[in-house]
C-alpha cells in the first residue's frame, strides 16, 4: 500500500509517555513488524480493530471551509497512546495501521482559490485522488474481517469509507452521521459536503440518517432533496430535539437505528456538530460531548456496526494550550466504541 505510511513501533514509543505502576495504549497496542506484509498480519492477529488516519484538509477547503483538520490524527494518536489498558477497555484490542500519505494533496491545495473556477475543478480532482487511496485502505481492512476505526480528514471521506466497506463486504451498506450538515448536496465536484450524496448516486449507500441537522444551515434544496428521498434517507433535527424539545434524543436514537440496523452500517462523527470544538465549521450551539459518546455508544453495540470515522476536528485551529484536547476528545469516542462491542467479541 504504497500511499500508507505505517505507524511503527518506534513511533508509538514516542508518544507514549511511560509511568511507573501504570500500563497505557501504547505499550499494548499492535504495529505492523518490520518487512512483514500488513495484509498477512492483519488476517492473522487477534487484535479486531484498526487504527488509520487521514492527515487532510482538501475537502474541507473545496468546500470553503476552514483547513486545520489534517492536525487531528497526531493529536489523537498522541492521546489514545495515553490511555490507561485495563479491565474496561484493552490497547491490545488495537492495531495501529498508520496513516495515509496526502502529503502530494495537500502541497497542491494549499495555494488554490477556492472562488476561482478552475481552482475549485482542480480542489475536486485532488479529493478524487484521496477517495481512491480511502477506498482501498478500507477495502482492504475489511476484507481481513478487521473494523477500521478512522481518523481525521474532512467529512469528504465518509464517501471513502463507504464505498470501500461495500466493496470489502461485497453489497451496499447504511450508514448514520451525527452532524450540524447534511453532507448530501449537489454532485458539483466532489468536496466534504457531498461525501454521502456521491456514494448514494454511485450505489455504495443503501440508506442514510442524518442525526442532529442545524435548520439554520440546511438549504431549502437539501431539505426538499431530503423530503423527497425519506425512504432511503432521513433525518432529524438538533433543534426539534433540544430546543423545541418536540423530540426525545433517546427515542431519536432508536427511531435512526430502526431505519439503518437491518443491514451492515457506518457510524460517521463531524466534530462541528460540538459547541467550541476546534474544527472546519465551528458552532456555538450543539449536543454535548455525553451525548455524543452515548450516541456512539449506542451504535456500536450493533454486529452490524462495520467502522467508525471521527472527522472535521481542528486542533491547529483552537488555542495552541488546548490543542491536546481535540486528540483527548477523540481517544473518549474510540475507547467507546470499543467498549460498547466487548459482547460481540
């Protein structure tokens, strides 16, 4: 896999910081050896999930917004290797497969215009490229019957991690997104706010929920797209829930489950949908960080549940003290997760 650089043993090493009496992360977290072929490894070690990151902010800034989420994969990395191994949640549980090399990408994105024309053509085809390599890593690691916990990026390669999922499981597959934004407008060129409407169209995404929409922020020609499609596509609104209170969040989260639990799903996470985190869209109004780990929580102990992806954070983005926090913040949400499936194991 050529466009992967693997996460190495010396790697995790350098940022597992080691104390006396404690045993953290990344003392028991799995690396792929030396020389050995990471297919090969994967198939035949006992760990269930792995780690990748998606170290990118094309997406985001072929969708006008802010770049910064190509931070939160060290960010992360360095905090989950922090996480105390114990009785409620094992590092040994996970291989650290590394991260996907965007670096060409983002050398290019980093100069264009997003309100030049030919700029936003060529933002589009550099996304097309990281889809490519997000299909594959993916692929691959269901295919090895693994679940693929993923990192950072825009929410562009939620398009990514669906299609390669379909493809590692060989049929279409549902998925539901805790997000402010729909994700599923026009097909104008793909960036991170069409990521679900591209895999959709192509025949990857069976049916869809979308948990917690901003009506603020949702175009009329979302929502009648929306309205049209509800049989495949859903959603529900954060302000009919905690604002208006016409909902229950906990009746909302079997209402989406009941719409996507009968076939094999992915569970998406936009950081943006957070009050003051750090990230491309930040908001000032949002469900809180409980809410969010129940959501995932609840949706992880699903066999059907087939990968997570943590995406949009921003740690370059907030004050530079609080950096770590983001990282802190997604290492929550994957020991979640995880613990959530310990009956499926």
């Amino acid at each position: 896999m050529e466009r992967l650089i693997p996460f190495s043993v010396n790697d995790l090493a350098k940022v597992t910081n080691h104390r006396s009496g404690e045993i953290k992360f990344g003392e028991k977290m799995l690396t792929i050896p030396k020389g050995e072929n990471y297919v090969d490894f994967l198939k035949r070690c006992e760990a269930k999930y792995v780690l990748v990151g998606i170290p990118e902010d094309v997406g985001v800034r072929a969708n006008f917004g802010r770049p910064g989420a190509a931070s939160a994969w060290q960010s992360a990395i360095s905090s989950i290797a922090n996480i105390q191994h114990n009785r409620f949640c094992k590092g040994s549980q996970i291989v650290v497969l590394g991260k996907l090399d965007a670096s060409a990408e983002m050398e290019e994105a980093k100069d264009l215009d997003f309100h030049k024309t030919a700029d936003r053509k060529l933002l589009s085809t550099l996304v097309e490229k990281i889809d490519k390599e997000v299909v594959h890593i993916v692929t691959t690691i269901i295919k090895c019957g693994k679940t693929p916990i993923i990192i950072g990026g825009g929410h562009n390669n939620a398009y990514g991690n669906i299609k390669g999922t379909a493809l590692g499981l060989g049929k279409p597959i549902n998925a539901v997104n805790f997000d402010a934004h729909s994700d599923f407008r026009i097909l104008e060129g793909r960036h991170s706010g069409n990521g679900f409407s591209y895999a959709y169209e192509e025949g990857f995404l069976k049916k869809y929920f979308i948990f917690g929409l901003h009506e603020n922020y949702t175009s009329k020609n979302v929502i009648d797209i929306l309205k049209k499609m509800e049989d495949r596509v859903n959603y529900n609104t954060y302000d009919e829930i905690k604002v208006r209170q016409q909902k229950n969040f906990q009746q909302e989260l079997n209402t989406a489950y009941d719409f996507i639990k009968n076939d094999a799903y992915g569970i998406e996470i936009d950081l943006d949908a957070l009050p003051n985190i750090a990230s491309s869209a930040m908001t000032m109004s949002g469900f809180s960080i409980e809410e969010l780990r129940q959501f995932v929580s609840f949706f992880g102990k699903n066999k059907n549940a087939s990968y997570i992806h943590i995406c949009e954070g921003a740690p370059d983005l907030g004050e530079e003290k609080n950096n770590h926090l983001i990282g802190k913040l997604i290492g929550y949400l994957v020991t979640d997760f995880i613990k959530s499936r310990k009956e499926l194991i």
